[in-house]
C-alpha cells in the first residue's frame, strides 16, 4: 500500500483518557484530566511572564533553556537531595512528556536496548519506548502499588532503564523514605550501566504523611524529570526539565532535543522561576488543603460502597477497584456515566494497565455534586 492507502485504512485511536473526557455530556463534571483546571494561579507566575517580555521574552533562549531557570532548578535539587549542580546538568524541555521522550530517544541511541515500567504506569510510558522499538517489560508492585522488589530484582540486567513514579498517576501512592531507600540498593548492586528515570511531576503535591524526597538522594544514575504542571496549576504553560549528574549526557539529552522544540517557549520559562524558587508556596500548600479535603470526601463514598481502595496521600489521584461492582470492563462503566446528561467524568484503569481499576481525579471545587452523582452511577449501572 501507498501512503495514502495506509491512511485510509489505518485506525488511529484515541488514548482512553482523551476518549472518554470527549464523551463528556455538556453537564457533566469532570473527574478526569490531570490538572489543576479550576485552581487560581499565583500572581507571582503571571507577573513573571509580564515582565519577561521587558527582559527578552520574545527572544529564543539557549537550546538547553534559559540559563537563570536552570539555575534555580539546580539550586533546588541540590536542596533536595545534597549533590552540587549547576545549570549544566539541567535541560529544559516543553513539559515533562517531552523530558521523558527526549530522555528515552537519547538513551536508545546510545545504546539502550530494554526499559523497565511498573504494571500500574501512565500510557506514555509504554508509547515511548515502543516508538524507539525497545523492549518494554513492566514490573510488578505490591497490594499497595509500592514497587515489588524482589520480583523488579529478578528481572533487572545491569544496562536497563527503569521508571519509577512518586507521587504516582493513577495511584497516587508516595514512597516512603525506606522503601526509596530499599530501592537505591537494588539498583546500585545490580543496575551498573544503566539508568532510572524517575518522574517526579507531583512532587510539590504531597498532602499527607511525610513529605517527599527526591530518589536522586537514593541513585547516583537517576535522570529526573520534573516541571511546573502541576504545582502551579499551569499545565497549559508546558514547562520542564531534565536533571542528571552526568554533564555529558545532559548535552546528549540537548542535541536530541534541539532538533525537535529548537528551544523552549521563552516568556513560559520566566514563569516557571517563581515556582521553581519556592516564591509560591503558599498557593501550593492551598492546593495540597483542597486536595486533602477531597480526598477524605472520595475514601467515605467509597468506604460506604464497600469499595477497595489504597489511601494515597500524593499527586490529585485515587485509584479504587471497581470490578466486583461494575464489571471486568470499567471502560464501559466510564463512558456510560460520562456521556449521561448530569453525569461525571472518571477514568478507566485500562488507560494505565490496571482494567478493574477507575481514577477519580481530586482537582476540582465540584467534589460533593460530582460524588453525589458517581454514587448514582454505580448503583444504577
């Protein structure tokens, strides 16, 4: 077949995600897209950006970003986990699924052959590796969405990449201190040549329990992948970045990426330095507030339901089990109660690996009516 021919006869499906948010019925409520789409924004983020284009907004930025960017993500990171960097050992990327594509095309070219994902794990980490044609083999976790170590150990060769994710999507699972450290172990005895890939996205985002530590603290070969999404509720600014203690490889992770974005978008990476720099914290600890709250609103439904579930105490996700209820085919459940005129948007776990399962997203200031309404589906389903 011609280009055309193949066109015409290949299906190109949506993500799960996006299927089922698009069947949204125009009362519905949403419970689905990770972002933080009602929260308000800090002013601090938007007076950055005014101000950039006083200061070069409108200019490109180095290919790596911009310089005082890199910087503050350095000096935080070293915050974080006490090894010295400086703005070589960061790149900017447009977002951290950029930052995760860019890491893994580099990584394949310099040899990579297997990556390792954990069984319950967001679509892009299985897409990505696929596009490069490496091996993706998922690895087991724990009744508690922890990661099974004994059996991730039994499957490790020394030049692997692996993902790891805490705070987790879907689950929103945290790990614990013990558990990364337990982790750094295995991987400094068995993983010699190879590289983890932490995606630590939400980790502003911990409201509950102690807080969060960077693994890097815990693995000398540790890539992180981070940005502003999330903790400043600016997922639509698309901001960034790749951390590694290897000042080459952070060129190679440049020179890959380059060819793609040229440079990240200027006036959005001044956006991003009050954030990096812990000037809106406040505003974050508020959204840590309402995502507790929520949270606590979601565990009694579903405690009265009789609904498994793990209490997750990061990121904006619960990820209840809702098989016995509704069936094999949460999908089917999840396109049901979004399309219904007053329905509500939840997400079937088959769009992360896990089709008994549904994510509930808590980033919303509609929790009471969109629980009132999820109670109605489930019982009349």
């Amino acid at each position: 077949m011609n280009i055309d021919e193949r066109i015409a006869n290949t299906h190109f499906p949506l993500p799960a995600i996006r299927e089922v948010n698009q069947s949204k019925h125009s009362t519905g409520i949403s419970l689905g897209l990770g972002e933080l789409k009602n929260f308000e924004v800090d002013d601090q983020i938007y007076s950055a950006m005014c101000n950039s284009w006083k200061n070069g907004g409108a200019a490109y930025t180095q290919n790596a970003g911009l310089p005082q960017l890199r910087m503050a993500v350095a000096q935080r990171q070293q915050e974080q986990d006490g090894h010295i960097y400086d703005e070589e050992n960061v790149v900017i990327t447009v977002g951290v699924q950029n930052a995760i594509y860019t890491s893994i095309k580099t990584l394949k070219k310099l040899g990579a052959k297997r990556i390792l994902i954990p069984s319950i794990h967001f679509g892009i980490y299985k897409k990505i590796p696929a596009e490069f044609d490496l091996e993706v083999h998922c690895y087991p976790l724990s009744d508690d969405f922890s990661i099974d170590t004994v059996g991730l150990e039994a499957m490790l060769l020394p030049d692997d990449i692996v993902i790891i994710n805490s705070p987790s999507n879907p689950t929103g699972i945290v790990f614990s201190n013990d558990h990364l450290e337990e982790l750094g172990a295995l991987f400094r005895k068995k993983l010699s040549n190879g590289y983890v890939i932490a995606d630590e996205i939400y980790g502003a985002l911990v409201y509950d329990g102690a807080p969060f530590t960077s693994f890097s603290k815990y693995f000398d070969r540790t890539i992180v992948a981070d940005g502003i999404s999330k903790s400043g509720a600016v997922a639509g600014l698309r901001v960034g970045w790749l951390i590694t203690r290897n000042k080459q490889l952070a060129k190679a992770f440049t020179s890959n990426n380059a060819s793609v974005i040229s440079a990240p978008p200027t006036v959005n990476q001044y956006a991003a330095i009050p954030v990096v720099e812990g000037k809106t914290q406040n505003t974050i600890s508020r959204y840590n507030s309402i995502l507790k709250a929520n949270r606590d609103e979601v565990v009694q439904l579903l405690e009265e339901l009789n609904i498994p579930y793990n209490l997750p105490r990061g990121s904006f996700y619960i990820f209840p089990k809702l098989d016995q209820i509704v069936g094999t085919s949460t999908k089917s459940f999840c396109m049901d109660t979004a399309s219904k005129e007053n329905g509500v948007v939840v997400i079937p776990g088959i769009a992360f690996g896990a089709k008994e399962y549904i994510r509930i997203s808590l980033a919303t200031n509609q929790m009471k009516e969109a629980l009132i309404r999820l109670k109605k589906s489930i019982l009349n389903y």
